[in-house]
C-alpha cells in the first residue's frame, strides 16, 4: 500500500501518528510503527520524504484500508492521498543487485551516494523511477517505484539485463523465508495491537526526544518502566527437513511440560537448512536463560525438539555493503 500526504503541516501530523523521528530530508527512509492509546502497534511502515513536507507511506498490501483508516482518523486535515493503484513497485534483491543496477541506470549506485534508507529518481530507459534502498530480505537490494504503464516493460528490461547475473523471480514465500532468516517480523503475525514495541524487540524505532506526544507515548513510557510480561524469540528445530513439521503460527511452546509461549511464524530455511520458527516466550524467560534448557514445539500433538537463537540465521552487515 502506498499513501502520500504534503503540506505544510504533513511532517507535524507524521511525527505525531508514528514512533520514530520522521526525517523531513527529501531520500530519507524511516522504519517505524503506528500505535494505538494503549501501545499496540497498529501498524508496521516505512516513511519515505520525496521532498520537503512531501511524504509517502509504505505499508502492506492486506492492510491497505486498515492504515488508511487509522492514519486519517489521527490527521487534522484529511491530506492522505491513496496512491496504491498508481505505482508497481519490483524488488532487485541480492549481492549481485548494485552490479545489475549499474547495467540498468547511469545513476550512482554507490554505497556512498546511494546509502541504505535512502531514496532518490534513477532513470531506466528514459523513465523516471523512484528508487530506495531498503530491505526486507536481509540483503543488498532496492525497491522500484514504477509508474503501472511503464511496469511491463521494465520488468522485461530488468529480466533481459538480469540473465547476465543469474537473476530468478521470487514471490512472497520466499520473501517470508528470507525475512525470517534475517529476523524481521511481519505485521499480523508476529506485531499486533495485542503486542508492543519493547515485547517485539522493536523499541529502537521509539523516539522520546521528539518534542511532541505522539500516539502511544504515554502508555510506553508506563511500560518502558515495568518488566514485560513476554518477549520475541526466534527458534529452529533440531531435527529439520521440509514440511516435517509444517510449522506456521500459534503453536505451543513448551520448557519441559509447560508451555512458556505461542509461535507466531515458522517456515523452511532453505539457505540453512532449518525449520525456523518466530514466538513470544513469557516474562521470566530469557534467551540467557533457554539456552541450555529443553523446549519444544507441539505440532499437531506431537513435540518436537527445538534450541533458542541467540541470533538471526542471516547476520551481517547488509546496510553497509
């Protein structure tokens, strides 16, 4: 989904629906949630200043009426503008991606004038495209903002060009696959009104510096001083072939004969070889103190093995390469 709002009050009305400093630089990213009174993350964005007071919110297709519903109930004047329809958006992901880039465009690709959370125009083929270096797969990669009568062709120029690196078409499960292994959640399944940031282990996008008392603000600052009741952690089993178990969401938990938690996401990890599994655990519990510990993983009545990951599968330093 992609909203825009501009104006000389849009970066006001944003600083104050969502959690993060909302940068007002044209090209400048902002990964950030949306809350409600009570500190549920009623949304999962990423804020892209075109220009000065000038903005585009990206979130996921399912909840295209959701976010456009709760971001207009908190705005003074009605600004959002729902431009879902305008743009296609492809994804060229992967550690070969700036070289394909560089084959596409004459534009400079560099990590030092194209950084990551970054945005700026890029020309293919004598069209204009709005290009922004983010990532949801946990690598190199950038996302096209293309108007929807130029898509097909350049989607055929980027597979033309792309033979030259072994390019492939990849959908949304191997999309989930591939944030998963580089631990990134997904709205709906593992954020939720009924979770908060500091229970997601997403309290690096809240901002307490920003003059202003955003959405949520109060209710944070009550939460940010008392221990959480549960935490995100990711799991993989120890025995791991495809599909056995299938995983998915809202299994059991247990340490020993108790259940601690629920699973939120699971999948395959081809990369890895691991069966990979997303859960809040209860307050109390720690991955320090897990580690060592017998936990499992009911599928369809059955438990299987399962260790804590200190880390996501997928570590390294993407932004910076």
């Amino acid at each position: 989904s992609k909203f825009e709002i501009k104006g000389e009050n849009a970066h006001e009305e944003l600083q104050k629906i969502f959690t993060a400093h909302i940068k007002n630089e044209k090209g400048d990213c902002t990964y950030t949630q949306m809350l409600n009174s009570d500190a549920g993350i009623e949304g999962d964005v990423i804020v892209v200043c075109l220009d000065k007071n000038y903005f585009r919110i990206i979130s996921s297709a399912a909840t295209r009426e959701r976010d456009k519903f709760h971001i207009n109930k908190f705005l003074k004047n009605k600004l959002l503008e729902d431009v879902t329809e305008d743009y296609c958006v492809l994804g060229v992901f992967g550690p070969k991606s700036r070289e394909l880039m560089k084959s596409l465009s004459k534009n400079d690709f560099s990590n030092e004038k194209f950084g990551f959370a970054k945005g700026k125009e890029i020309n293919i083929n004598s069209k204009n495209i709005w290009a922004q270096r983010i990532s949801y797969v946990g690598e190199l990669g950038y996302e096209l903002y293309i108007n929807v009568e130029d898509a097909k062709n350049i989607y055929q120029i980027i597979m033309e060009k792309g033979k030259k690196f072994s390019i492939s078409n990849c959908g949304l499960h191997a999309l989930d696959i591939l944030r998963m292994e580089s631990g990134f959640l997904h709205w709906g399944y593992d954020i939720s009104p009924e979770e908060n940031q500091y229970q997601a282990g997403l309290s690096f996008t809240i901002n307490y510096k920003k003059n202003i008392d955003f959405i949520g603000k109060q209710a944070l600052l009550k939460i940010k001083e008392k221990q959480i009741d549960k935490r995100m952690m990711m799991f993989v089993l120890e025995n791991n072939k495809p599909g056995e178990p299938l995983m998915l969401h809202d299994e059991p938990i247990y340490l020993d004969d108790k259940i601690i938690g629920r699973t939120t996401s699971g999948n395959f990890s081809f990369n890895y070889n691991k069966n990979l599994s997303y859960g809040y655990i209860n307050s109390g519990n720690t991955i320090e103190s897990l580690k060592n510990s017998k936990i499992f993983i009911e599928v369809e009545k059955i438990r299987y093995k399962a260790n804590v990951l200190e880390k996501p599968l997928n570590y390294k330093n993407f932004k910076c390469s």
